[in-house]
C-alpha cells in the first residue's frame, strides 16, 4: 500500500527555491507591574545603596573624620581673625557648624548619587528597567537611598554638636529634621539629574565641583551675607542653599542666631 505525500507548489509571487517571507510579530509595550512591585523596587533599590555604604568601612571613617577635620582647622584658623556680626553670642566655630552640617548632606548626596553612574556602567541599572518596576520607582529608590546615606552621615556629625556649643535641650528637632530631609532630597534629585546626564564619573565630579561648592561657600556657611560686598550680597540671597544653612542654624542656636 502507497502513501501519497503532498509536495508544496510555490506560489506564482514566489521564485523557486525561496521561502515566502515571514512577518515579525510585534513586541507588546511593557506595562509596569503592580504597586507592590513598584513599592518592592524602590525598598530594593534603597536597601542596596544603605548596605553598600555600611560595607565600606573606610567611607564610613571618612564621612565622619572628614567634617569633623574641617570644622576644626577652618573654624580654629578663623575664630581669632574672624568677627561674626549679627549672631548674637556665637564665636565662629559655632557660627561655622551649621555650614559643616549643610555641607555634609551635599557632599554626601554628591558621593551617593555617582553609583547612577556606575550602575549605568555596570549594566544594572538597565536590568533593574527591564524589571516590572516603573522609571518613577527607580528614581525614587535611587534618591531615597541616597538621601539616606546623606541623613545618616549629618546625623553623625551632629553628635559632635554640644563641641560647638550647642545645648541639646534647646535644639528646635522638627525644625532641624525637616530641613536636613528637605535639603538631602533636593540635592540628590539635583546630584540624580546631572548624573543621568554626565556620562563619566570624572565629568560629573568636575560639574558638581563648579555647581554645588560655590553654592555652598556662598550660602552664608563661612561669612554671613552682611559681611559680603553688594554684588555678592544679592548672589548670596538669591541662592537656594542658604535657606538650608539658615534653618540649621535657627534649629541649633535659637532665631537670634540667624543672620
């Protein structure tokens, strides 16, 4: 008994010997996933950056000597030479310490936000897109890690805050909590945007260096606004930064200590 076997006739349209062309289907648009996926992205993301820091032990040592250092040489090379005018009873090292706190949180914020670049480098950053987590979820838990890291390192330098004359049970504690908070998120969202567009970690720290320390030194951090001549004066208003350094300095000496 014989089988018949079809045999395929090609098409008119085709040539012999050529297979008819086959249309690709089309990729369906990933949806993000549900809020308890989004939510679970951003405590990953967090999570991750608090205990890279905490597994450097030299990054910890230097967050804490560093401002601890340069409180202390700046503010012992100054309090001689140095009148403070219109801060009522503060030497300048306790003029100074707010600046340090304010500082911290930005050269912290400075150093947290870098791992955007290095995340890009290292390909994790665009499996964690590929991921159901939204672009929404992974810059918040990008910049709430960083803020954290920001907080916990001015949070250890304030410890150091009865040196500079500070009484513990007079400290306005809202008061200094929101402005930290206030002032880690801004500065990393800042730190986050610019290190989304520089593509190079020595980029970035030469932007950052041009931007952020100028805002700093002109935030009435080191000399008050009425020390300085008309010109920076203005600049010195106009800057967002010295609200920062202001708050912080109502928060730890009182309103007759702000300038």
């Amino acid at each position: 008994m014989s089988t018949h076997v079809p045999v395929p006739v090609p098409s008119s349209m085709e040539a012999p010997g050529e297979a008819a062309p086959v249309e690709a289907a089309p990729v369906p648009r990933r949806e993000p996933g549900t809020l308890a996926l989004q939510w679970a992205t951003v405590r990953v993301l967090l999570a991750r950056d608090v205990v890279r820091f905490f597994r450097q032990p030299s990054r910890v040592i230097g967050a804490l000597a560093q401002p601890i250092l340069f409180w202390f040489v700046i503010g012992s090379g100054f309090a001689g030479s140095f009148r403070v005018e219109g801060a009522q009873g503060l030497g300048y090292q306790q003029f100074f310490f707010p600046g340090v706190v304010t500082m911290v949180v930005l050269f912290s914020a400075i150093f947290a936000t870098i791992t955007v670049i290095e995340d890009r480098k290292e390909g994790f950053l665009q499996a964690v897109l590929a991921g159901p987590g939204s672009r929404l979820a992974v810059v918040l838990g990008k910049a709430l890690g960083s803020s954290s890291i920001a907080l916990m390192q001015a949070s250890l330098f304030l410890l150091f805050a009865p040196l500079a004359g500070v009484d513990v049970r007079t400290v306005d504690y809202p008061l200094l909590a929101a402005v930290m908070v206030l002032s880690a998120l801004a500065l990393t969202g800042m730190g986050m945007a610019l290190a989304w567009w520089v593509r190079s970690s020595a980029g970035y720290h030469a932007v950052m260096s041009l931007v952020m320390l100028p805002m700093w030194v002109l935030s009435g951090a080191m000399f008050p606004v009425k020390g300085a001549g008309p010109v920076l004066s203005w600049v010195m208003l106009l800057n967002p930064m010295r609200f920062s350094v202001e708050g912080v300095r109502r928060a730890l000496y009182g309103a007759q200590a702000s300038l």
